[in-house]
C-alpha cells in the first residue's frame, strides 16, 4: 500500500513539474509571440473596452481612427486603399494585421502610464483610451504613389537614406479595409493577390538596377577596374550561350556602362569577379536579409554559390536568372550609394505617445550595414547621374536637382518585361531614395522611370 501511495506521489509530482515547466516555457519562451499573435482573443476583448488610438502621417492626417458614434467601436481608414496594406487591419472575424497588429498594445493604451491609468479607469467605470501612433509616411505622396500605380500592379517606395525613414510605401492592386468583412471571400481567392503588399513581400526579377550591386562587388574584387575600358560587341558567348545587350555599346567605361546599362559589361563583370564575392556582395547590401520593419518582408534571394555555374553568374550579374527581389531592398540598395556606401535601418513609426501625450517612443535612425566603400559608391553614384543625364533613364529627371537613377526592363516568364526604376535626390545631398516596379509594363526607362521622377519632384518641393 505504501509503495502504491509512493508511485501516486512521484506521479502526482512528476506531471506537476511538466505543468510548470510547460507553462514557463509558455511564458518565457513563447510568451512575448503568443502575445502579439494577431489571433490573440485578449486584444479583441479589449477593443470592446477600449477606445483604440489614432494612427497618423508624419504632418498629422489621420490614417486610422475609432469611430465611436454606434454601440460597437468600429475601426475607420480615412484613405483606403492607399494606405490599406501599410496599416492592416482589425476584424474580430479575421484578426489583425500590419502595422495595426505591430501596435497593437500601444493603440489598446497596454504600456506605459496607460496600464495603470486603464486599470483605475476601469475600476472607476469611466473610459480607457489607447495610445496615439505617428509615422513616416507622407500620406500626400503615399496617394500620388498609388495615382501614378493606376491599375497596374506594382509598388513604389521612398525613403530617407541619411535615417531609414519610409516616406511612401504603397502597393497595388490593393483593398478597402473599411469593407474588409464583405471583400474577405473575393480577396483570398483574386488571383492578382490585393492582400500582398507588393512593396516589401514581392518577388521580382531586378533586371538591370542590380548592375548597381555588380559593380560594387567587382570593384571590390578588382578597384583597378575603375578606370578600365570595356569593349561591347552586343552580345556575350558564356560557355556556348549568346547573352544579348540592348545595343552595341562599342569601347566604355564603368561609369558609362552603368549609364547605358550595357549587359555585356556587366554580365563579364560577374563572371570576373566570381560566384563567391558576387554573392558576399549581395550579402553585404543585405538583399537577402529581413531589415526589421515590422511589417512582414520577404527576403531576396539567389542561386546558391554551389547552382552559380557561369551561364548563372552572367544573368544574375544584370540582375535575371534566380534573382529575385523585394522592392524595399531596392530602395534600400540605391540608399547605400547615395549614403556612401552605408544603409540605414528603414522604420515606419515615428513616434508613440499614450493617451496624455507622453512620448513612449522615438523612432530614429540606426546603422544597418556597411555595403560598400565611400570611393566605389562615389563611383556608381557617378554612372548613375550619367543614366540620368544622357542615358536611360533621362525621363526621371527632376528640374533644379541632379537625380541619380537606374534603370531595369526586367524579363520574365509570365508576360511583358517589369519596368523597374532605383534612384535618389539631390545627387550631390541624397534626401530621398526610391524604388518603382510596374509588372508588365515594358521599359523602365519609359515607364517607372517618369513616374519616379514624378514623385521626387513632390517630395523635394515638399522639403523632404
């Protein structure tokens, strides 16, 4: 009987440890993730409880806000489909998502003085008021940004390469969130997929704005080649396959074969400076990494060095072949060449402050990455005026600043090439940085190019 009672103890003892440790592993491990899960019912619980705050631009319109005039708290989005794949949404049906989910607990009034403020509030049946949320974003340039994106597919950023501001981010086809119930069934199953944020989760071939990225690795490996002559026939023989250029360049050197975006160049520079400093360069411009924005981003990515056989090499060189892309990580490629070679960490959130106005948080500006040298930026920086000014992409340019682009008419299996167009203003004092991609729109230079310089002209006027 004792031995009996004995077992039961250590049984007893044994599954209570399990409990324990189950349950700190709950609260330790996974506790912060399983807090902000935008299924969490706890948040949904105190939407019912709580007025939500405000989410504005960086001039203070108001981008999301309670309307609280009926017996439910409802969630209003004063500019739709503009800002719809920035800010997410709420839904007690559906969750929660973008950058309503990654602030969710200062918008619920959960940190800071309003923890204690809601708990008396609460006591006192009076009513508990979430925090106020200001971004980067411009919501002026964020609705030209989807004006000029028409009923094309495709996405545009602009940040500020000196801090790592985002100015615009915006994606189409988009949504309205304020209808979100009613369009959930008809949005999973478009098959233009509306619910992707194209700017940071899109995969795109870069096409020739990774020359940019070329070339940095090949001066790396080879700086001598800086004052180099290449010779462009129009083609490339690469272990029996012809790579075709646009034209035949005849003799240039880096900075105008940057300018005139010559395949040929570019395709024997990946080939000069090997798979593996190819690859260390994408590394270092961080295209294969997530910069921490928040907001879910997709990667970039390439053929692995073991895949990177020659024919590969020269078509990832400019920018085809495995290589594919985010539009953030091209905004933030042109940043480090117009911030001499460094990359900022980009964020969207500018400040947080609770219900009494008190600043719970500051957003500001962090070194990323060192992707390059101040020299071998200088020299990129160079070829990239010189696109600007007499090569392909003279449409971007901007009247009373020196813009410095690139071009990309990105080939792909599914259509008509993606006009692609990275760049940033003033040349000489970088402000801005951007990044455009049009699926299927042909030339980058014709297309992506002017609508770029569209916006850097209202961002520049604007005193950004």
């Amino acid at each position: 009987m004792k031995q009996n009672i004995k077992k039961l103890g250590i049984l007893i003892i044994g599954l209570l440890s399990i409990l324990v440790l189950y349950l700190s592993y709950l609260n330790v491990i996974r506790g912060a993730a399983l807090t902000a899960n935008p299924y969490n019912r706890r948040f949904q619980e105190y939407e019912a409880q709580v007025r939500r705050g405000t989410i504005s631009d960086i001039n203070g319109i108001v981008l999301a806000r309670n309307d609280n005039s009926g017996e439910v708290n409802k969630r209003v989005y004063p500019k739709g489909h503009e800002t719809a794949h920035l800010l997410g949404y709420v839904s007690e049906r559906y969750g929660r998502a973008g950058l309503e989910s990654v602030c969710d607990r200062y918008l619920l009034g959960m940190e800071g003085a309003d923890r204690v403020r809601n708990f008396i509030n609460k006591l006192l049946g009076r009513e508990q008021l979430g925090g106020d949320v200001t971004l980067t974003i411009d919501a002026y340039l964020q609705g030209m940004a989807m004006d000029l994106l028409d009923d094309r597919r495709g996405a545009v950023v602009i940040l500020d390469p000196r801090t790592g501001a985002v100015r615009v981010m915006a994606s189409n086809p988009s949504y309205d969130p304020n209808k979100l119930d009613d369009l959930w069934p008809q949005l999973v199953s478009d098959g233009a997929s509306p619910l992707i944020n194209r700017a940071t989760q899109g995969a795109y071939p870069p096409g020739s704005t990774f020359k940019i990225i070329t070339a940095a690795g090949a001066l790396a490996a080879k700086p001598d080649i800086a004052g180099k002559t290449f010779n462009c026939p129009g083609f490339l023989d690469v272990n029996g396959y012809r790579l075709n250029d646009t034209a035949v360049h005849g003799n240039v050197d880096l900075v105008e074969a940057i300018a005139v975006s010559c395949n040929t160049t570019f395709a024997q520079l990946g080939l000069d400076q090997g798979a593996q400093n190819f690859i260390r360069t994408v590394k270092a411009f961080g295209i294969e990494k997530d910069p921490g924005i928040g907001i879910p981003v997709r990667p970039g990515t390439t053929a692995s060095v073991n895949m990177m056989i020659p024919t590969e090499l020269a078509s990832s060189a400019i920018g085809q072949g495995e290589v594919l892309v985010s539009p953030l990580h091209m905004a933030l490629a042109a940043a480090a060449v117009a911030q001499r070679g460094e990359i900022m960490s980009p964020y969207l959130i500018e400040t947080v402050k609770d219900s009494m106005g008190e600043v719970l948080y500051q957003g500001t500006g962090k070194h990323w990455l060192s992707a390059t040298t101040p020299e071998f930026s200088g020299i990129i920086k160079d070829g990239m005026v010189g696109a600007v000014r007499f090569g392909t992409a003279t449409a971007a340019a901007v009247p009373g600043y020196q813009v410095a682009g690139k071009t990309g008419s990105a080939q792909n299996p599914h259509g008509q090439t993606h006009a692609w167009f990275i760049g940033f203003a003033p040349a000489d004092q970088p402000r801005l940085a951007v990044a455009v991609i049009m699926e299927n729109a042909g030339s980058g230079g014709s297309v992506a190019a002017p609508a770029a310089g569209r916006l850097l002209s209202a961002a520049l006027n604007r005193g950004y």
